[in-house]
C-alpha cells in the first residue's frame, strides 16, 4: 500500500493529451480532503441526483440510496465497502488514476473496482478527461449492488484477462462493450428508455442528450454490432445501444469470445453515429418503442 497517493492525471504536450498509468492501490486519505473537495461532491451530487429523476433506472437511484450517499461529504469508501461486500461481495480498491487494462481487468475478475481517490477541481464541474471519485462512486458503484449486473463486470473483467493475452484487436473489441454498456448503456423498462451507464449518469448534459436529444442513434442490444463501433470520447456519443434487461448482458458473456474476435478480424469498424442495415432504433428515449 502506498502511504501518500498521488493524484494522476493525463499530460498536455505538442501532440495533445496523453494518458498516464498507475498501477497500485491506495488507502482513501479522506481526512486530507479540503472543504473545496467536499464542496465539488457536494454540488455535483444535488446537481446529478436532480437530473436523473425519471431519467435514471430505478435499480441505479435505489442502489445509492442503500449505501446512504449524499451531498453532506464524499464517502468514506470503508462505509461503502461494508454494505458492497454484504450485498454482492464487490469491494471498492483506492486508486491514484488510470490503470493498464491488465491490472484493471485483474481486479474486476476478482470483484474489486478500482476508484480514483481524488475529485475534480471546481473548475472541472462539467468535464475532465479521466475518471475522478466522483465518476466512480456516484457512477459505478451504485450498479455493482445489482448481482446480475455485478456479475456481469466481474465476468467482463475474466474476459478482458483473456482478451489482453490475444492481442490488441481482441482488446479493441471487448472495450468497445464495456464502453457502450457499462460506461454509456441506456436499459428499456416499463417506464421508458432509462440510463444505467455511469458516464451519462456522472454528467448533466449527457444524462439530458441520451434520452431527449434527437441526434444520437438507440439501437437496440447486439454484440457483434457493438464490438465493430467506434465511439467518441471527447464528445457525446453519436450512438446508444439499449439492453431489455441486465440479464440479457449476463447471457452475452456466457459464449467463449475467441471465435467471436476471429469472426470480427478484417471486417470493417462502423463509424461512431452511423446506423447500419438491421439496427433496431428507438424513435427517442421515451419509451415510444422500435421505429
């Protein structure tokens, strides 16, 4: 364990941004937070829960609430880790930033999610390049008190361990699905088109665009479909893939992905925002049905 976490963030240089890995895990220094960190929590939090009334997905609003997250202080990670492992035995890892999809795949197979353990400045409120505390206690743990959810992530990561052994098309392909389900997933339920994905839920515009825009595309879950799109990262996304159920993601983990990537090796990517021939659309995300 490292006894003074870093916080580590992307480099600006001449050819633009560029990520930067680290690898350990940290104890949360919750006791070193300034009154401006708890304040960024603090706003983002009312600011976030405000929004996703009737645009969130009940399992994810209830999920929050059971593990009593509020606006009052950031969360001190052993409080949410007492109700994680009691409920899917999931445990939140303190992290200094980004991790190297090998080790990030090695705690997910073992039901650890790792979490930056700093926040975003006050002047970042609205966008920063990498995941924050903020992304990743409001956005992602919710979710994990789901089982089937939180097996699925688990499963994911035993697949990712797998992938990164076969080689970077392979990777491409299994982190095209944690993006467009885990980080940017829109679910179907009684109530209309709700969103689980912690990228939209961490963000006010985003969390409006998914469901109300008319620009982006909601195509309705398929694997082999969303390993061959592209997706944006520096803007909203151009495209959605909407999932019946948390069980229909459990199910597509099951298959051996090997000949699924050999299958998908040569053919070309789908540009990001870009129907395709027999793409099931929604009309919009009010739960109007297929177009």
């Amino acid at each position: 364990m490292n006894s003074a976490p870093r916080r580590v963030e992307h480099q600006l240089t001449d050819k633009g941004y560029i990520p930067v890995y680290a690898t350990g895990i940290v104890e949360q220094p919750w006791a070193d937070y300034s009154a401006s960190d708890h304040e960024v929590w603090a706003t983002l939090f009312r600011r976030q829960r405000e929004i996703l009334k009737g645009r969130a997905c009940n399992e994810f609003l209830e999920n929050q609430e059971r593990f009593g997250m509020a606006p009052d202080a950031i969360p001190k990670f052993e409080d949410l880790n007492r109700v994680l492992k009691a409920g899917t035995n999931w445990e939140i890892v303190g992290v200094e930033g980004l991790l190297p999809d090998d080790v990030f795949f090695d705690h997910l197979a073992n039901r650890r999610f790792p979490v930056s353990w700093w926040i975003r400045k006050p002047e970042q409120l609205d966008y920063l390049a990498e995941p924050d505390l903020f992304h990743d206690l409001f956005g992602h743990v919710p979710m994990l008190l789901n089982p089937v959810f939180a097996d699925y992530v688990q499963a994911y990561g035993k697949g990712g361990v797998k992938a990164f052994k076969l080689g970077p098309d392979a990777l491409q392909n299994l982190t095209r699905l944690y993006w467009y389900t885990v980080e940017f997933g829109l679910i179907n339920t009684p109530e209309g088109v709700r969103i689980y994905g912690s990228g939209i839920v961490s963000s006010k515009g985003e969390s409006i665009y998914s469901l109300e825009s008319n620009a982006p595309n909601r195509i309705g879950f398929d694997l082999e479909r969303i390993m061959r799109a592209r997706y944006k990262i520096d803007t909203y996304q151009r495209t959605y893939f909407v999932i019946e159920s948390f069980e229909q993601l459990m199910r597509a983990t099951d298959p051996d992905f090997t000949p699924i990537y050999a299958r998908l090796q040569g053919l070309p990517d789908f540009p990001a925002g870009e129907p395709q021939a027999g793409d099931k659309l929604f009309h919009r995300g009010t739960g109007e049905g297929w177009a």
